[in-house]
C-alpha cells in the first residue's frame, strides 16, 4: 500500500511538472522566435547594405555615399576614402 502510494505521489508530480512547464516556458519560446526572425531580417539588409556599399566603393564617385558632409570631410582627411576599403566601410 506504501508503495502505491509513493508511485501515484511520483505520478502525480510528473503530470503537473510537464502540464506547467510547458506554460513557463511559452513565454521564452516566443522570444527566442521573435529574436530569430529580427536576426534574420538584420542579416537580409546587412547584405544588401554591403552589396550597396560595394557598388559605390568600385564606382568611386565618394559624394553618392549619403554620407553628410562634414562627416565625409573628417573621414577623407585621413587619405583617399576612395581607395581606402577598410575605412569607407566602417
């Protein structure tokens, strides 16, 4: 009878611990899944930004960079922005 007992405390624990935890953890799911999707939307226009950067950089002209020009005017002050890929990508 002490045993029976016992297993069917056990058994009940377990079926609450799974039928609850489930619940706890929805909430860190959702998260996981909507930090998933902005990564991936992060990435999609990380490309395109490069794919665009490149474009520019092999064309050479650095005034169609959108860049302000003061900002331009620091940054080219350094040397050649235009010949310099490390720093026109930054």
């Amino acid at each position: 009878g002490n045993l029976l007992g016992q297993i069917k405390i056990v058994q009940d624990g377990l079926e609450n611990f799974f039928k609850y935890s489930d619940l706890e953890v929805a909430p860190v799911k959702d998260i996981i899944k909507i930090r998933q999707h902005h990564y991936s939307e992060y990435i999609k226009l990380k490309k395109a930004l490069d794919t665009k950067k490149e474009k520019l950089f092999a064309a050479g002209d650095i005034n169609k960079w959108e860049i302000k020009a003061d900002v331009l005017k620091t940054l080219n002050a350094n040397g050649d922005l235009s010949k310099n890929k490390e720093l026109a990508f930054r």
